[in-house]
C-alpha cells in the first residue's frame, strides 16, 4: 500500500462520516454527496500533494468540493457521468433523517446558489472570498444570498438579516506594533 | 429566531453523526483510491515512466505497461549502452519523432529530494537543448519559452514534488502531463513510437488536436478527443492494429484513446476520420516499434543553455511583466551527444 493510498483509507475510516455530511450540504442527496466525495477524493490523490496528516487531506478534500458542484453544473458530460455513477448504485437508499429538513430545504435551490449559501453559512467565507473561489462577480455573489436567504428564511425558521462579511474579529498583533 | 449559519452547522453535526452510526459505504475510498490511481498511471509520459530500467549488457529490461497494477511486466528490449550512459546525465530529450504536431513545449525533470543523485529542475526541449532552472525568490521553478511562462514547480501547490522525483511534459496549450521518475534512469518509452501526419490534410482537419489525442493511446499522454478538430459532420474512429487484426472505436467527445490489451504486440495506433466533406477518409498513425528504444541519444553534458530569468522574474499566473516572444527560448544550435 502507498503511503497516499493509506492516507486515503485512513481518511475515510475517520472522516468520511463528515465529508459525506459537508457534501450534502452542497448537493442535497445522500447519495449524490458520496459520489460528490468519490470525484473529490479523486481529483485531490491524482496529484501528488503534500497531505501528512487525516485533518489536512480532509481540509484539502472539503475545499475541492464547491468547484466540482460549480463544474458539474457547467459540463454536462460531468453531469452525465454523475448521472450514469448514481444508476450504477444497486438500490437507492433513503437519505437519513438526522438534518435532513436543511438538506431538503437547500437542494431547492439552484446548484451555484446553494454553494454560495455553504460557503457564506457554513465555511464562514467572505463574498469577495467566495466570488474568487468560484471565478464570478462579488454582486452576484450578494445576489445569489439574498435571494437564497429569502427563499431559505421560512422553510428553516431562520432570520432573513445576515452580514456581508463574517461575525470574525481579525487579531492583531498590537504588542509587536507597538515596539 | 435562530441564525442561518447556527442551522446549517445543526444539521452538520446531526447527519454526520448519524452518517458516523450507520457507517458510510466501505468502497467509496477504495474505489476513489482505484481511480486515482488510473489517472496517476493514465498521467504518466511513457508506457515505463516510473520503472523504465537501463540495464546495457543484459538486454532486457521489466517495466510496467500502466492500466491495471496487477498486470504482470512486460519485457522488452532496453536502450542500448549509449543510452546507459545517460545515467551520467539522464535528462533525455522527448522523441521528436513522437509528437506528429502535438502543441508540445519542453519535458522537465523534477528532482527536488535532499538525497537525489541529480538534485534539481531541469527542462529538455525536443531539439536536444537543456537548462537547469534555479527557484525564484518565492520557490517557484518558472520557464519561459517562446513568449509563454510555463509553472514547472510551485511548491506552494505540488508540495510533493520535493519528495519525489517526476518527468513532466508541458504542451504550449497550457496542458501538462507526467508521471513518477526515479531519479535516475533515462525515460526512453516513447523513443519506441513514431507518429506520421499526412502532407495533404483536408480543410477543417486540426492535426493539432488529433495528434494531442492520439499520443493518449501510446501512453505520451494528451487532450482528450475533441469533435472541433474535424469538420462537421466527420466522424473520427481509433484504429489499434496488431498482429492478430485491428480493433475500431469510435472516438466520443472528450475521450482518451481506448487502451490497447497488450502494448507490446501494438504495430500501429491511427485517428481515421471519416464523413469528409467531399468523401473520404484521412488518418494519422503512430507506429510502433520497440528497436527504436535502442537508437536513444544522451543530452550533452557541455551543452547546458541557461535560462533567462529575467523573462520570469516577478511573473504572477494572469499578469506579471509581459515576456517578448523574440529570445526567449534557448538557443536551438546545441547538438545531441552520440
């Protein structure tokens, strides 16, 4: 066994319960978010990387998995391939129940909107942030969330206010400046 | 009324945990880890790229075909004992032979280990011309060739690449593609294939492109099959010819040529495009022919070109100072050792 294919393995035996969920969130199904973990984890070990230990592959594998929702939104090749994985799977199994009113409640929306929502919600990314990350304009990133909160905001009994920016306080090194 | 970032990070933890007490499927790493380790092998530049061993006198050496890991090796014959002698040196040049008209750049060897025998990035281009690069004052292996800036290691992103050594061979398209290397041994794969392109080809035929795809099907690696390098209309078939007969395959949009069951007995690789405006058909076909592997020529050592940093200093992927497409490759006059 190669050391990047241990590390896979290793991955997913502690992680990969926390990868299917990051995954969903961004897809919706289940089954839609292994196959979405599946080209992930491809995509990431094809290349030789540095990833020593389980909690940067994992970071690293989260990170690759907005780009490929926004790819197969774009390809439809990819989106056939995906398409031909999820027929392949013997019997569809039911999504678990465990925070599914969120998943059903994001998969309402369209594929860009909904990781925009993850990306500004859940992985706390500034709009400029996310607008580099996904190659699209910072005012359609505003766009996407406003909408997508006022879409969101009475299926999950949330509040429809939310900031641009994340809730963060930057810290400085005051001491060092002051020297 | 609870935030949006307080729900979201709910139903996380909820459904990971529950993901975590019904147990996510056993084969999805596995399998992830399976197709890796295709693309890994589909990346490598020569049919032998990691284990292509150089052993002279003996006469034959074992390396790997690439598809499935089990397989057993194949032998053939090994270089010649001029090319044993690259050992002293072992960046050979890519088989110009090879490429047909493939946007090819430049071949590089990466060899970043502390304890490398031949430390160092060093790019070949087809004519036998060779440089060693030096890291800029952020790490990065930069080179500049013919008005473009080519990325041949940036630690910051393929951090792997200190603790292997690989070949890598970079198209003018921006595309790249490589494989494992041992540090040591000159990769001389593709100094068994020589690819032909028709003097005639007919209007709307994008040779280019063809020839990209078509070195995917002797393991030189290259773009998928794209439908615009043929008029439309064209269809366009993979012709894999062996002893015992030849196999046809249509070419779909975007797919790499079909691998041949046994690379060894493979006499030719050919795209044939039918459906030409006017009628019939044109191909362009790799030949295979394991001898040619004996007829490798070292780099000469005394031929060093140095780079010119200066196109690369300060250069940044989408802007950077423009770089003057007039001398920016090296010199072409350097000879190829015998």
């Amino acid at each position: 066994m190669t050391r990047w294919t241990g590390l896979v393995e290793e991955l997913m035996r502690e992680r990969g319960p926390r990868l299917v969920a990051y995954a969903a969130l961004l897809v919706g199904r289940d089954g839609d978010a292994e196959d979405l973990v599946h080209d992930a984890l491809v995509k990431v070990f094809s290349r030789p990387r540095r990833l020593s230990t389980v909690g940067e592959a994992e970071a690293y594998v989260r990170s690759t998995m907005p780009s490929i929702v926004i790819d197969r939104a774009r390809s439809a090749a990819s989106r056939r391939r995906a398409r031909d994985r999820a027929f392949e799977r013997p019997r569809e199994a039911p999504d678990l129940d465990a925070g599914l009113d969120v998943r059903r409640a994001l998969r309402g929306l369209s594929p860009r909107v909904q990781v925009c929502v993850v990306l500004r919600f859940f992985d706390d990314l500034t709009v400029p942030q996310i607008a580099q990350r996904l190659g699209i304009a910072e005012g359609t990133v505003k766009r996407y969330l406003h909408d997508a909160v006022a879409q969101l905001a009475p299926l999950l009994d949330v509040t429809a206010d939310w900031d641009e920016e994340p809730r963060t306080v930057e810290v400085v090194a005051a001491l060092e400046r002051g020297r | 009324m609870r935030e949006m970032n307080d729900v979201l990070r709910d139903g996380f933890e909820a459904h990971a945990s529950a993901l975590g007490a019904a147990g996510v499927d056993p084969g999805l790493g596995s399998g992830a880890a399976r197709a890796a380790h295709r693309r890994r092998t589909r990346r490598a530049i020569g049919s032998g790229l990691g284990a292509a061993a150089v052993v002279g006198a003996v006469g034959v050496a074992a390396f790997a075909v690439g598809g499935d890991p089990a397989a057993p090796p194949a032998a053939v014959p090994a270089a010649t004992s001029d090319a044993a002698d690259c050992a002293a040196l072992p960046y050979v040049a890519p088989n110009a032979a090879a490429l047909g008209d493939a946007p090819y750049a430049f071949r590089a060897y990466v060899d970043l280990r502390a304890d490398a025998v031949h430390p160092g990035v060093v790019v070949v281009l087809p004519d036998g011309t060779w440089s060693r690069l030096e890291p800029d004052a952020e790490g990065r292996y930069l080179y500049a060739l013919d008005g473009q800036v080519y990325i041949v290691s940036w630690p910051r992103e393929e951090t792997g690449l200190d603790d292997m050594a690989m070949v890598v061979d970079h198209s003018t398209d921006g595309s790249a593609g490589g494989g494992d290397w041992d540090g040591v041994n000159p990769v001389v794969a593709d100094y068994a294939w020589t690819v032909d392109i028709p003097a005639d080809v007919p209007d709307g035929i994008d040779t280019a492109l063809l020839s990209s795809t078509l070195r995917t099907g002797i393991g030189l690696g290259g773009l998928g099959y794209l439908g615009t390098s043929v008029p439309a209309g064209a269809t366009t078939e993979a012709v894999v010819t062996t002893a015992s007969g030849t196999t046809t395959t249509p070419m779909g949009e975007g797919s790499a040529m079909p691998p041949a069951a046994d690379d060894t007995a493979v006499e030719s690789v050919a795209l044939r495009v039918s459906g030409l405006p006017g009628g019939g058909t044109f191909s362009i076909v790799a030949h295979h022919d394991l001898a040619g592997i004996l007829d490798v020529a070292c780099v000469d050592p005394a031929a060093e070109v140095a780079p010119d940093m200066s196109l690369t200093a300060g250069w940044e992927p989408g802007g950077g100072p423009a770089v003057e497409p007039s001398g920016s490759s090296p010199a072409p006059s350097v000879s190829l050792a015998e």
